[in-house]
C-alpha cells in the first residue's frame, strides 16, 4: 500500500488499552434516584408504564432507602402523592406534607444521602397544573397566574428546607422562580441551602408515564405556557442565564435524550454543575423493548448514559440509577 494510513484501531487493540484512554468514566456519583412516595401503609404499588419503580408509603420507604444506600447512590430525589387536592395545592406546602414527611425519615434512616425535594404544584392541585390557575372573568380564559404561584411554591421550598431537604429543585417553570424561592429561604434562615434549578425544562411528550405515576396530569390544557418549545436551544440560554443571576446552584436540562445539545451548550457557557433528568418516557421505552427482548438493556442503559455524561452532564437524575449502580460494579 503505498497511501498513508492513519492506525487508529492501534489504541482500541485491547481492553486495557481502550480503558487507558476512554474519556468519559460513569461513575455511580454521577446518579440522582427519584422516588415516589406516598401515603397510608403497606404500600408498594408498581406504575405500570414503569416497571421497576414504585409508590412507598413510609412504612416501607425504610427498605428502599436501605437498597439507594447500600448500592452507593448519594441523593435521592423526592416526590410526593398526597391525599387531597385542591386548587391552591395546600398539601405541597403544609408542615406534615407528604414530601416534608419523607424528607424526615429519609434524614433519619440515612443521614448521609442527599435528600433533594421537587418543588412544584401539580401533584397538589386537582387542576394538575404547576401553579394556580387565574380565571379572567371578561375573557373567560383560565390561566396559570404566575406571581401568585410563587408564593406557595416559595412556601413549598421553605417547608422542605424545614423538614431536612438538602437542596430544593423547583420544576414549575413559573418565571422568577430562582429569585423568589432564593429570597425566601434565605429570609427563614435557609441561606446554605442550595437551589438545583429546573432551568431548562421543555414541554415534553416524554412525561407521559411520570404523570400516570404522580397523578398530576393537566386536567384541562397543557403546560406550554410555562415550559418550554422543544424547537428552542437560543431561548435555553436565557432561561438559563435569568436563572444563573437569580442565584441558581445548578442547572438542569429536562428531558436528556433529545435534548443533548441543550446539555452540551449549557455546559459550555456557563460554569454552574449541570444536571440532566433522564425522565419517565426515556425509561420506560427501554422497559418496554428490553421486556420484548430487542435490546440488551444493561448495554443499552449504560450507553445512555454515558452519552448524557459525554455531552456534558455533571449529574443524571434516572429511575435506572440503582441498575447502573450494580452493572457498574460488575455484578
Ligand atoms: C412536575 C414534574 C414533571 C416531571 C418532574 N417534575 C412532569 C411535568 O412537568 O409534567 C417529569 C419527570 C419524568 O417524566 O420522569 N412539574
């Protein structure tokens, strides 16, 4: 052969060599666990459309911390099913709230995991909405009214930093959001409690099945008008930056999988962490298949995530986190 030829299959020869060079190494630090809970007792109530993620109640909320702890995982993320709805949420922001209430057995249990609360209202309202819906009497449109959302979900966070939470990560997309929560924890003492901002949260198809899991389906409507355009990437820089000035601790891009560019350019312009949620559908589309047996799901997951990793996330918010956490060990 008399062309040159550029070897770059020297450096993949073997397992060793190819491990000596991998840029990008998953680690089981790099994993957030959302958890569902709930109450009443004796409850372990498989989603449906997520199989191998469930409902707690807190009486058997303790095994499953004891597995997030055992497998390595540090933070958990909490959501939580209250017992009654109404149009403000009351429940989200109430002292013994179901989120609050976990937050402090989760603290208890295992003091060591970073507990982070979702602060949001549509797992409260009977509107399914993410914050407080104003009804324009002339017009007769009903809308999500954004200031006065604030409020309670400003209330909501300052309830969790009481009970315990370690960072609060507000996923309302109300504009403000950051500056408001951030005043208010500040003034109730919570000044080194740091806000894990939904900065970036596009208005996705991808949470079907989280919406079945939380019961916090929109009842009319949709969330357009608060999340964003999957079609926009200039206007994720924005919402990024209001957010960065108004005191955010991280950054997060929602969904991951069709959204890594978005990771990518948050990554490079600013120099908070970025989180990514790798949300319900992107799971549950893998369930499906691997029930099927088209894919190798442990392979599958694992690409997927370090995909996520190599676009720029500093941490991964997914249901597969106690999965990733064995295979990563080998077992
Ligand atoms: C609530 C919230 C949603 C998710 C996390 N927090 C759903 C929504 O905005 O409707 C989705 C998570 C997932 O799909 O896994 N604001």
């Amino acid at each position: 052969m008399t062309f040159p030829i550029t070897r770059h299959r020297r450096m993949r020869r073997t397992a060793a060599l190819r491990s000596l060079v991998r840029e990008t190494q998953l680690s089981v630090n790099d994993f957030i666990y959302p958890i569902f809970v709930t109450h009443g007792s004796g409850i372990k109530d498989e989603i449906p459309s997520m199989p191998g993620v469930y409902h707690y109640s807190l009486d058997l909320l303790q095994q499953e911390i004891e597995a997030v702890a055992a497998s390595g995982v540090q933070a958990v993320l909490l959501f939580g099913i209250p017992e009654h709805k109404d149009a403000a949420g009351i429940s989200a922001y109430e002292a013994n709230g179901i989120v609050q209430q976990a937050t402090r057995k989760v603290k208890e249990w295992a003091p060591q995991l970073v507990v982070i609360a979702d602060t949001c209202l549509c797992q409260f309202t009977d509107h399914g909405h993410c914050g407080v819906i104003h009804h324009d009497e002339r017009s007769g449109v009903a809308e999500v009214d954004n200031d006065s959302s604030l409020e309670l979900l400003v209330k909501t966070a300052v309830a969790q930093a009481e009970a315990g939470a370690d960072i609060i990560a507000p996923s309302n997309m109300m504009d403000g959001f950051v500056s408001a929560i951030r005043d208010g924890l500040d003034a109730a003492g919570y000044e080194m409690v740091p806000i894990m901002s939904y900065s970036v949260k596009y208005a996705s198809a991808f949470y079907g099945p989280f919406r079945d899991a939380a019961h916090s389906a929109p009842q009319f409507g949709d969330r357009k008008t608060y999340q964003m355009d999957p079609a926009n990437a200039r206007e994720a820089l924005r919402e990024a930056e209001s957010d960065v000035v108004e005191g955010a601790d991280m950054l997060m891009v929602k969904p991951a999988l069709a959204y890594l560019d978005i990771i990518r350019e948050l990554k490079e312009h600013f120099d908070l962490p970025v989180v990514t949620y790798n949300v319900s559908a992107e799971y549950s589309m893998v369930k499906a298949a691997a029930a099927n047996g088209w894919i190798d799901e442990r392979a599958i997951v694992l690409e997927t995530l370090t995909g996520m990793k190599r676009a720029g996330a500093d941490l991964i918010i997914t249901y597969h986190a106690l999965d990733a956490a064995r295979w990563l060990k080998g077992e």
